[in-house]
C-alpha cells in the first residue's frame, strides 16, 4: 500500500519519511531531488528550464510506480505524482513558465500512463505557514534553493489548499507549524503516532 507524504518546499516530507522508516520499519521513497539535471538551472531560470525539470521529475515517478507492489507492506512516497501535476507543473504553467503546448504534452504524457499505475491509498498532509517552510529551507542548507521567493512558496500552499480538497482518499493534514518532529522528541511520537493510526484506519 503506498501513503503519498505530501507538502510545500522545505514542509519536511523526507524528514518524516526517515523517522518513520526508523519508528515503524515502513518502505521509504523519496523524492530524487539532487538527481535532477535541470534543478539548479531551474531555480536560476526558471522560464527556460520549467519543462523539462517537471518532465523529468514525472518520469522519474513514472519508473518508481511501476515496480510497486502494492501487497508488499506499506511505501511511504515522498511526493507524488499527483503533486507533481496538480501543484508544481501547474504553477509554472499559470504563471506562463511552461507554455500552453508544453503544458498539453506534459499532461497528456501524464493522462496516458496514470490510469495503468498504482495510486496512493491514503495522503499525509504536511501544511505550514511561509515562515515555518522558509526556515527549514535554510536549514537544510540546499544551495540551490536559497533564491526561493516567499512568492513562490505561497503559491504552491495556495495550490496544495486547492488540491486536497479535491482527493478521493483518506487525508490525515499534520500543522507543521504546530509540530516541529526535527527539534522536539515529543512532537515527533505524537506525530508518529498520528501518522500510525491514519495507516491502520486507511488499511481497515
């Protein structure tokens, strides 16, 4: 069964992700960010190298999904596909990054190959405020993404607000400017917690 973990740039997908591999022995994946050729170029140029950025982060998910197996216990993906579409594509779209042709190959490539891929049965939800998502950012020092605008952030949440309203599966939304599970033992059991009980009520 595969749990997507969700959430803004700098939420603390991955870092969930690690602690929960460590608490509960859950299959992780995660996101292929450093692997990405066009990252850096991305973040320096953003309306030249949108397109192919986001097309190689949708193949990249494409070849993970197809060698899942969804009875082999529980996957925690850091990100999903559907995020990648309906939050990161589609802001760079709307903001005119990637153009209206791209924009229809991209989806379309996207169209054909989701309906044979195995979709996440339940999303965790890691919401937080600008400031919250500024100072992870800066915390965990990615070189890369030091010209990320408080804009550009906000956004994304705008579209993460929009998008799990709209999810025809089980969401369990953790406040992460409430629970900081990096700096406090104590936020990171409850949060555990909460994230092990999701994954027994979504499994039934």
């Amino acid at each position: 069964m595969i749990i997507g973990i969700c959430g803004n740039i700098g939420a603390g997908k991955s870092t969930l992700i690690e602690i929960l591999k460590k608490e509960k022995d859950y299959t992780p994946v995660y996101e292929i960010v450093e692997e990405n050729p066009y990252l850096s170029d991305f973040y320096s140029n953003m309306r030249k190298w949108a397109f192919h950025s986001q097309l190689f982060f949708l193949i990249k998910r494409f070849d993970f999904l197809k060698r899942v197996k969804e009875d082999e216990g529980i996957t925690l993906e850091d990100r999903t596909i559907e995020e990648d579409v309906e939050i990161f594509a589609r802001n760079l779209y709307e903001m005119g990054y990637i153009s209206p042709r791209d924009w229809e190959t991209y989806t379309s490539l996207f169209k054909t190959f989701s309906d044979h891929l195995p979709q996440p049965r339940g999303f965790v939800y890691l919401k937080a405020s600008l400031s919250t998502l500024s100072r992870h950012v800066q915390r965990r020092g990615r070189s890369f993404e030091n010209g990320i605008s408080k804009e550009y952030l906000s956004r994304l949440n705008d579209l993460y607000e929009r998008w799990t309203k709209t999810l025809n599966a089980p969401l369990l939304e953790i406040n992460c400017d409430e629970y900081d599970f990096v700096e406090f033992p104590s936020d990171r059991q409850r949060v555990v917690k909460m994230v092990e009980q999701f994954v027994e009520k979504t499994l039934g």
